[in-house]
C-alpha cells in the first residue's frame, strides 16, 4: 500500500480560556463555535470554518493522547482568506486588533501569498492570507 496524506481535518489549541478564544476566533475571525461529544461523554469545544476545524484544550486540563508538551500560545497558523487585506486590517482596526506585521508578501503551500499577523488571546501567532497569481 502507498501511504497518502489527503488533507489536514483538525488540530488543536491549548488555550488559557475556552470561552475567552471562542469569542476572539468567532468576533474576530468569523470561525464558528461548536460543541461536541465524543464517544468518551466529554463535552469538547471547537471552532469550524470550510472542511476544518481546531479543537480547543484548557490548559491544565488537555484530553488523551496530547501534545508531549501542550502550551497556550504556542501557535502559529496560516488562514487563507478571499477578502481583500486591507478589508482585513480595517476589520482588526475596528476590533482593537493589534496588527504585528504586514502586508508582506510570503510563500505558502501553493505559492505566493500576502499577509498579515496578529495574536489571539493566548498569544498565537496569527496570519491572514491572499494568494497571489
């Protein structure tokens, strides 16, 4: 059998305060906020957008198998996006978003993109991206 990788269906944040992000990622972001419930009874929380997802952790309180080493802010992540930056930054503006860097031109998985960098609560490292043809 040949080994394939298809796609990437989730990854996890390790955050200070579920209630906390899941607010920043759905005001800021637009991402949506979800609950569910795996077949261990746990009520999980997640935040949804296309065909992915990032399942939130509490700090201090990660599910099993974690990361060796789970830490809040620890995270740095690409999001393309369709809008145009600077509708992007007068978004953060109005939002009190502090913008780190950009608009700066980068590569990305399928070629050049423009970004901009910000930080979520926790301090991850945030990226918002325009593919560039």
């Amino acid at each position: 059998m040949e080994q394939s990788i298809t796609s990437l269906d989730h990854l996890v944040l390790t955050v200070k305060d579920i209630d906390q992000s899941i607010r920043f990622y759905t005001e800021t972001l637009g991402l949506r906020a979800e609950i569910f419930h795996p077949l261990d009874g746990s009520t999980r929380h997640a935040l949804s957008f296309g065909d992915q997802k990032i399942n939130l952790h509490l700090e201090g309180q990660e599910f099993a198998p974690h990361a060796a080493v789970p830490t809040s802010g620890s995270g740095d992540l690409c999001f393309l996006s369709t809008t145009p930056l600077a509708d992007w930054m007068e978004h953060l503006n109005r939002l009190g978003v502090h913008i780190e860097l950009g608009p700066i031109a980068r590569t990305g998985a399928k070629g050049p993109i423009q970004s901009i960098y910000f930080r979520d609560p926790d301090g991850n490292l945030l990226e918002i991206s325009n593919q560039r043809w």
